[in-house]
C-alpha cells in the first residue's frame, strides 16, 4: 500500500469493496479522488470504475441498499453511469471504457474496454491512477504513467500523445493549465507544445465551458500564473483576446507607458491575497481593460488612457456575453468595479472634500469594501517609494471615509425624501420634474448643502419647488 492511500481504509470504501466482490467485479477508486487523496488534498466526490459490462450501475444499485436508509442511487444508462448519495456522501460509478472522437466535436464515441483502456483515455497522468477496493488487493496502487513520480516532481503531462488528447478533447488545454495554478506545477514542456499546436482547437468547446475553467484559474491562490500560461500557449488571445490585447509597452520618443498586462496581473494576485469573491477577481483582471483603445500619445504629455474606467466598464457585458456568464447581478458588479477603480486613486491624488468622499461612499454602496481593495491593489509602480507614498495617502481617504460616513449618517445611504413624497405634496404624477427635485435633495446632501435628514431635506425641497413654479397643494 503507497503511503497516504491507508486513507482509503474506511467503512464506505470497503462497502464498495465488498459489493464488487459480491458481483464478481474488479473495482478501483480513480481520478482525481486518487491524486488528491496522495497529495493530502480535500475530495468531496469519489469515483469509482469497474470491470464489466454495466458493471457500474450494478454495483452502484448494491451500495446503496448496503448503505441502508438514506442512499439515494440514480442510473444514467445512456453514459452507463450512476450516482449513490447518502448525506453529504457522493459516488460515482462506472465502467471501464474506450473512447473515440470526431474531428469536429469533443464528445466521445464510447465502447467498453479494459482497465488499461480505462486509464490511458484520461487527460492526464496524475489522474490516470487507480487504486483497488476489492478485498484481494485492497490499497493497491494502479499506476501505468507514473503519475505518482509525477505528482512528487509536481509535472503536468498528458498519458498518452499529447497532440491526440489535446486535439480530441481541447478543454483539456484548459485543464492542463488550470492544475497547473491550482496546483503550482509545471507543464511538461512536450505537452505544452502541444497545447500551442492545438489552441485554435479550443473554437470547438462551448463557451460555459471555457467560462467555467477560466472561474477556476481565477479562483487560484496565484491566478496569474494560469493566465500568463494561456497567454504563452495561444489560447487567451482566441478566448479572451480583448486581454491579451494589453500585452507589450509602445515607446515614442523615449517615453513608454507600463505593461498592462503585468500590472493587471500583479492587481488580480493582490486582490486574490485579500479576498476569494470570484467577480472581485473578475473585476480586477478587467478593470483596465480599455486601456488598449483609449491609449493616446500626445506631444506635451505623453501617454494617457482618458475614460479607460468609463470606456471598460461599457466593454464587461459584450466579455461576459462572449463567454455566456451570468448577464446579472455579476457582470452588473464587475461593471460597476470597473467604472469606479479610478475614483478612490483620484481621491488619494487630490485634496480630499466631504463632498467628493459622500459620492464615493454613495455610488459604492455595499460594494465599498471591495472597491477600496481594487483600488489598494491597483497602486503598482516599480518606485517603491511612490508606491509607499501612495498607500500612506489611501490610509488618509480610508479615515475620511470613516468620519463621514458615521458623522453624515451615510451608511446604506438613501434619499430623505422619496418621489412618493414629492408627488403627494405637489400633487404631481410620475414626471421630470419629480426626478429633478430628488436628484437637487440628493446633490444637496452630498455637497453638505443640508444634513441628511428629513425635515432639512423637506424645508429644502420646498425652495427647489418654488424656484421652478411649484407649490404645495396643502398650503
């Protein structure tokens, strides 16, 4: 038995184990279970691969009437796999295939096969390792790609020609770089050659399927490393080329402008270190994202990037449209982080108003908190003391933003006065002029015109009224 995998000892493996055995079946735990459990790693799911026709649905109907009350077991012919749940218990069952594929689809034509079939089909061979169940060799390692040595020496390489997997199935381009930044391991360099033969392949896969790996890689503890690797192999230039697009510093005259894209990943790997909210994330791999078509050169000064903020935050629906994520409340956020990273910096660099800090603070809303992380990361340079300079002025807006928060009563912030108000005491319907006055109360609290209450916002609206002919119909 290889070290970790006494892990594996336990009530439900030998269940598995003994039920296999009752059916005449070899049964193996496979997978990325396998690789996980030798790496220390938590692995919710397990699956579970045996020798025989509908081998799997048999075996799974068996578990679950061993496991008694509460196991639930579903059958899904048409893949000639199955499913028991118990709780929080998931296991996956089915038996060992071969596949085949079209040059133009990534969905497999699936016959069954052998262990060894089974196994050399997987993307890769630190998930091409099986270990028994079956009391006759239980705990025993199937390893026919070292992909134990593999995981010791922390590599990524696929079992077989790297250019058939890659182009039979292409998401498992995605894949190999998703472990690799999930994991922190190299990719052997034949297999990454090959991901770079078969980039254009990746037309093939579905949006939502890219979408979900890209997820993935960001939700990393260093997702830099997953997107410099898809910019180094081709791929990001065909998935997300409005990204790749940032790459590279334009010099004239002797003046350059920095990297884009290294800054932008520098902001990601900083925003990960403060927080796992995947759209955060999201929001920092984008925020400059107009950068490249706002880019000017001017003689007197130089480089500038008028509006990027403004420009990208218009730019975040037509990514996530193109990648079919959620065109919601997510893509809704990363706009809104977007368009406001700038605001927070302008704040450090000018003098600092109350009425400057209640737009922010309003604007913001709930999404504050993370908004002053975007924006604390944002502050690169190579000076590092520019950059300490800076970070010591953001301390100084962070503290404004406390005092007036709490002086100005602005936490979750809304108008003292409601349209609904306004139209009972002029006796208006829904019209500009209602809009005109509540916009007026709302400047007016933000400027410290008036306090942010309401017999101050009332007195207020009276006069604003007045001024554009209005009258109170009570008085």
């Amino acid at each position: 038995m290889v070290h970790n995998l006494s892990k594996i000892d336990t009530h439900v493996f030998h269940i598995v184990g003994d039920a296999a055995d009752s059916l005449g079946y070899p049964c193996y735990a496979v997978g990325g279970y396998v690789r996980d459990l030798l790496l220390g790693r938590h692995s919710k799911d397990i699956d579970f691969v045996s020798v025989g026709q509908d081998s799997g649905i048999n075996i799974a109907r068996e578990v679950a009437h061993r496991l008694g009350s509460g196991a639930h077991v579903s059958i899904f012919r048409t893949y000639g796999t199955a499913q028991v749940k118990r709780g929080e218990l998931e296991l996956e069952f089915v038996a060992t295939r071969r596949e085949s594929y079209k040059s133009d689809s990534r969905n497999p034509i699936v016959e069954e096969g052998t262990l060894d079939d089974d196994i050399s089909r997987r993307d890769f061979t630190i998930n091409a390792m099986a270990v028994q169940v079956n009391a006759v060799g239980f705990g025993s390692l199937v390893d026919k790609f070292n992909g134990l040595q593999d995981l010791r020496d922390g590599i990524i390489r696929t079992p077989l020609d790297p250019d058939i997997t890659f182009s039979d199935d292409p998401l498992r381009m995605m894949r190999a770089i998703r472990f690799a930044t999930q994991l922190q391991f190299t990719i052997e360099p034949v297999t990454f050659k090959a991901i770079s033969r078969n980039a254009s392949r990746i037309e093939i896969i579905t949006r939502e399927r890219i979408a979900t790996e890209l997820n993935k890689i960001l939700l990393a503890p260093i997702p830099s490393i997953g997107i410099r690797l898809l910019s180094d192999c081709g791929l990001l230039a065909l998935i997300l080329p409005e990204l790749e697009a940032m790459k590279g510093v334009e010099i004239i005259k002797g003046r350059g402008h920095k990297d884009n894209f290294q800054h932008t990943l520098a902001v990601l790997d900083s925003v990960a270190q403060e927080s796992d909210n995947l759209w955060l994330r999201w929001a920092a791999l984008l925020h400059d994202i107009a950068k490249p078509v706002t880019k000017r050169w001017d003689e007197k000064v130089g480089w500038s990037f008028h509006n990027h903020n403004f420009v990208g935050a218009k730019m975040v629906p037509k990514i996530f449209r193109a990648l079919k994520m959620p065109m919601g409340e997510p893509m809704r956020y990363v706009a809104k982080m977007v368009e406001l990273h700038m605001r927070p910096i302008a704040l450090v660099e000018d003098e600092v108003t109350d009425s400057a800090v209640r737009r922010l603070i309003t604007e913001a809303a709930e999404d504050l908190p993370d908004l002053m992380i975007l924006c604390r990361a944002d502050i690169t340079s190579r000076n590092q003391e520019k950059v300490k300079r800076h970070l010591q002025n953001f301390e100084n807006v962070l503290r404004k933003m406390e005092d007036v928060t709490e002086r100005d009563h602005l936490r979750n912030f809304a108008p003292p006065i409601l349209g609904s108000e306004i139209m009972e005491v002029f006796a208006l319907t829904p019209s500009r002029a209602v809009g005109d006055i509540k916009t007026k109360i709302k400047d007016a609290v933000l400027d410290g015109i008036i306090p942010n209450d309401h017999d101050a916002a009332f007195e207020y609206m009276l006069s604003v009224a007045a001024e554009m002919g209005l009258k109170p119909v009570n008085k």
